[in-house]
C-alpha cells in the first residue's frame, strides 16, 4: 500500500498526466516530454543497466502509454515486460498499443505488487505541481526505496538537475542535486552504482546494480 505521503501526491499527478494525454495523443508530449529526440535519448541510458541480460523481467514504474516496451523490443530485448503507472487513461493506452506482445502487462497502481530483474522509472519526479518541497522529497526518497526492492538485479531512474540554468527552472518542476544523489544511493544501495549526466539534457540518470 501506498504510504500518507505517496497517497497524498499520486492524485495530482495522476490528473496531470490524463491531461496531457488526452491533450497530445501518445507521443512525447503526451508524457510531458519535449520531443521524441530526447525521449530516445532517456531511453538509452537505462540500457546501460540492462544491456548484459536481454532475456531479463523489466519493471517500469510510471510507464505512461509503454514506450520504452517498444524501445526495448526493437533493440531484440526479449525479457518479461510489466507497466505500472497512476493514471487509469496511460494503462488503457499501453494495452492497446502492445496488445500483441504477449510478454507485457499493464496495470494501473502506485506501487509494484511484483519484483523483476530490472526496475526503472523514467519521468516520475519531475512534476511536483503545488506540493511543497518537503513532501515531494519524501516522495521521491520513498520512491526509490520501492524501486531497490523491486529490482532484484538492480533499478535505475532519472531526475531533473539543479545543474541546469536557474533562469530555465519551473517552479512547478522537482529538480535535484546529482552528487547528493549519488551520494545517498551510495549509503543506501550499495558501491556499484552510475551517475550519468554527460547525454545533453537538463538530468541525471542514476543505475544502480545488485551484482
């Protein structure tokens, strides 16, 4: 079950998705990301944690309308697939695109009720609305941990970067500081795990292995 303060936020967010789903159709923008470039390009770096087990279960927490199912099955990943995300409209999508792909399943929850070999979340800190700072945190800490137990093998996810220009930030946006985050996955996961921010976007990504 989804703890106060994760109940307290998924509504919002939920509802903002919907939106722009409804909005935008299933593309980019459809998720709240600019384009389909740089929706490729965050799709890339999670395959730093997968690319030594192309038969390996995938878990994507947030997983919109499923385009990284399709991203990864066009690069011959050929592992278990499932998709959760809040908003019941993302699920329906993601049904009805990959209805042929008998290794996917879809489900809509906050939470995973499941492990894989592999979890990920692409996205789902980024839009905080009105929530303050302080529950967001907790959120997005809270987050992680479910994350880190429903990769067995390991999880990986991304985060806007307080690198980027002050001048360029929405107060409606979360943004990070990635040597924090590294640092407090260090002390919480484990030593394996990779800080990418070298692939052109105002992020991070952070990929964490269990073996």
């Amino acid at each position: 079950m989804p703890s106060d303060v994760t109940g307290s936020v998924i509504g919002g967010v939920a509802d903002y998705y919907t939106s722009k789903l409804a909005q935008h159709g299933a593309t980019p923008q459809g998720v709240d990301w600019n384009g389909e470039a740089s929706h490729e390009l965050r799709h890339r770096q999670f395959l730093r944690l997968l690319e030594a087990n192309p038969d390996g279960s995938v878990l994507d927490l947030g997983c919109g309308f499923g385009d990284f199912l399709r991203f990864l099955r066009a690069r011959a990943y050929r592992g278990d697939f499932i998709g959760y995300d809040i908003a019941p409209g993302m699920i329906a999508e993601a049904s009805r695109l990959h209805a042929a792909d008998a290794r996917s399943r879809w489900q809509v929850s906050a939470q995973p009720t499941e492990a894989a070999d592999f979890a990920i979340a692409s996205g789902i800190f980024n839009v905080k609305g009105d929530v303050s700072s302080e529950t967001w945190n907790s959120y997005v800490d809270e987050t992680i941990d479910v994350l880190a137990k429903a990769g067995r093998d390991g999880f990986a996810f991304n985060m806007l970067s307080l690198s980027s220009d002050p001048e360029r930030r929405r107060p409606n946006l979360h943004y990070a500081d990635a040597p924090t985050m590294l640092a407090t996955c260090l002390q919480r996961y484990g030593r394996s795990v990779a800080l990418l921010q070298d692939y052109g976007l105002y992020e991070f990504t952070v990929i964490v292995r269990r073996t």
